[in-house]
C-alpha cells in the first residue's frame, strides 16, 4: 500500500506567536523530513505518534506531547489514524523551552485548551479570552515536565535489532535471555545495555512496547481479552492491570475516549 503524504503548511514566517493546527491523518501517512525556524508541540489525542526528529525515533502516547526546538529537522510517520494537534511557537517564546528535541508531560489545563481551540476550529487567537487561554497555554508548556523519550531507541546494533524485533512482534514472550543469544550476548550483558542506552529495563520496554500497541488496537473492534491475548497477557485481567497503570483508566474507558474532540 503506497503511503499517503502529510502536507506541512509553508509559511515565510509564523501568521501570530502562537499558531494553532489540527489535522485527522489516515493510516500508513506520513510527512517528509523537514525544518522551520519557529518551534512546534505536536500531540496526538487520539492514537500513537510516530517521529523521527534530529535521528531519534519518538513514539509517544496522548499523555505526552513532543517538543520540537526551532531549526531542527524532523519527519514523522501513523501506522494507523491519528487525530493530530499541534501548536507553532515563535523563537522568542522557545527560550524558556528545552533546546533539544523532547516529550513533554501533559497537563489536564494544556488538554482542555488544546480541544476547546479544536473544536472551535481556531488557529490564531483573536478575541482577549483566546489570548489569554493562549499564553495560559505557553506558561504551562514552560513548566511541563520533560519525559526525554516515551520509547527510546539504541544504538548499540545488537540491542537495536532486539527492539525491532519486539516492535515487529509485541506479543513475542521470550525471556531476555533467548533474547541475548538472538544478540549474541549474554543475559547479564543484554540487561545492561537496556539500563544504559534506555535508561530503563527490559520488561519495562517491553511493556511500554506493549501499551503503544495496546492504543492501536483499540481503535478495531476486537474484544478487549483479544487484544490482550494478541500482546501477549495469558489473561485479560493482566492486560486490564498494565493498561490502567500506563494509562490511568481502563481499555474499555480509553475506548470511548476515542471519538475525536
């Protein structure tokens, strides 16, 4: 299937300091590498978002929003349909905002400014209210907490094959260690490359591995004890327990969160 290509809207300059963009993409859609002299927030409220920004791949949940500096190359790419909003900064107001690419935590007030410009369908705030909800919007962006990577990726060869295999199968059980000899490596030393290029372990990888997947999958109409049969749980009340802990609510609440807002 030939994928579908996301159109970047082209401005010589930003239209306002803060400019507001939604977009519903399809699946198998994607943007080309590309750079703009302001800064951007793109979150997903809806699905799993997929970049690569400056070499770093990002794939992100809604609870997160990834931070891209002013000048800094990235492409990104859906897997399955996203519902798509994005905030464009001007560089004066990127200052007090990382300098690297990031993902952001999200709060419920940035949320709910977010959907309420959505749905009003605005892009430059005009009247004094917007103006306001809109530097509301900036300050809780400079005081967001900064998740470097929801899903990080390595460069270490044999720990990246590892990942991609994982990625192309989330459900596959096998211990780290028929993991390590896929690699080449022993047990010991495959744990310790996740602690160090990851920050984080094996099962915690693969759990958040898991969780992304789960996002995607809801969106069918597959049962919920499927698709956790399908990512590996031998029960549905363990998948219902790792999605509540990663999520905050349970599969079948994230499932009717799911109309677009």
């Amino acid at each position: 299937m030939r994928k579908k290509l996301i159109c970047v809207p082209e401005f010589e300059q930003l239209p306002a300091p803060v400019y507001f963009r939604y977009a519903e993409f399809d699946a198998d859609s994607h943007s080309t590498p590309h750079l703009h002299s302001w800064g951007s927030l793109g979150y997903v409220s809806n699905g799993v978002m997929r970049y690569e920004v400056g070499g770093r791949r990002f794939m992100s949940p809604p609870q997160y929003a990834l931070w891209v500096p002013p000048n800094t190359e990235h492409s990104s790419y859906n897997s399955h349909a996203i519902v798509y909003r994005s905030v464009y900064l001007d560089a004066v107001l990127c200052e007090q905002l990382p300098r690297e690419p990031v993902t952001l935590v999200i709060s419920d007030i940035l949320k709910s400014i977010l959907s309420d410009f959505a749905r009003r369908d605005i892009h430059i705030p005009q009247t004094e209210a917007d103006i306001r909800l809109a530097q509301v919007l900036v300050d809780q962006l400079q005081q967001a907490p900064v998740h470097q990577c929801y899903l990080p990726y390595a460069s270490h060869p044999g720990l990246q094959r590892v990942l991609e295999a994982l990625q192309a199968q989330p459900g596959d059980n096998r211990p780290l260690g028929e993991w390590a000899e896929q690699a080449h490596v022993s047990e010991r030393t495959l744990a310790r490359l996740f602690v160090r290029e990851l920050a984080m372990s094996f099962g915690e990888w693969r759990q958040r591995l898991r969780f992304l997947a789960a996002i995607e999958a809801l969106e069918s109409t597959r049962s919920v004890q499927d698709v956790g049969f399908d990512l590996g749980y031998s029960t549905s009340s363990a998948f219902i327990a790792m999605f509540q802990r990663q999520a905050g609510c349970s599969p079948e609440q994230y499932r009717r969160q799911l109309r677009p807002r």
